[in-house]
C-alpha cells in the first residue's frame, strides 16, 4: 500500500504497520502530530482539518515534498524546517497565524516552490524584520 486515508481515530493505533507509505491523510480531530519517525518514504502527507498547534514531529520526514496543514490551529512559523530540505509544497492556509514573524526561517527550504498562507489572520503582509 502506497497510500492511505485515516478519518477514524481508532486507525491511529495500527499506523505503524504502514511505514513503507509514500502519501497518507489524516483528518480526524488531531491535536498533535503522530509519531511518523519511521516513515521515511513519505513524500505527501495531509494533515489538513485537524486541530493541531505545533509542528513537532515532523522533522524525521526528510524525504516530504508536500506538507498540507490547512485548517489547523497554527500560529507562527517557530520550527526547525532544517531537515525538510526536499519540501516543494507547504500549505500553512486557514490557520491561527497573525504575522510574518518567523517567515525567515522558511528560508532553509531550498527547493520550496509553492508556499499558501492565505485564510490567516495577517494583517501586514509588509512586515520587515532584521
């Protein structure tokens, strides 16, 4: 199985036995990340519509292109994005962001092409910081 969809929070406890996946959407009222460490295949994964604040626990998926975290509860853009250098895509649209601030660290994201904040709470897209 290359790819999977979890809406059931039941399914969550078997997730492990799906390592090898290479795309996987979950939208089932998450507060947190999962632990993905060992899904080091993944390139797509979607967590969009969840409640989740943090992005803690993804920093194991070096091999993610496209990151969908739409409709969460994120506020700011505090993470270390070091290990996410294959990342294209990141969608960071309808969450709790207020501001810019922080948006320099995207700046490791090399290969990042695509990147959806709109639907957030930013009110000064001129924001300058040193």
């Amino acid at each position: 199985m290359k790819y999977l969809f979890i809406e059931n929070r039941s399914e969550l406890d078997n997730l492990e036995q799906y390592k090898d996946l290479v795309r996987l959407t979950i939208r089932c009222d998450l507060t947190e990340i999962p632990n993905l460490k060992n899904f080091g295949n993944l390139t797509n994964l979607n967590l969009s519509g969840n409640k989740i604040k943090s992005l803690e626990g993804l920093e194991n998926l070096k091999n993610l292109k496209i990151l969908e975290l739409a409709g969460n509860l994120i506020e700011d853009f505090n993470f270390n994005w070091q290990n996410l250098q294959n990342l294209t895509d990141l969608n960071l649209s309808r969450n709790k962001i207020k501001s810019l601030e922080g948006l320099e660290n995207l700046e490791e994201l090399k290969n990042l092409k695509i990147l959806c904040l709109g639907g957030n709470l930013i009110e000064d897209f001129n924001e300058k910081y040193d």
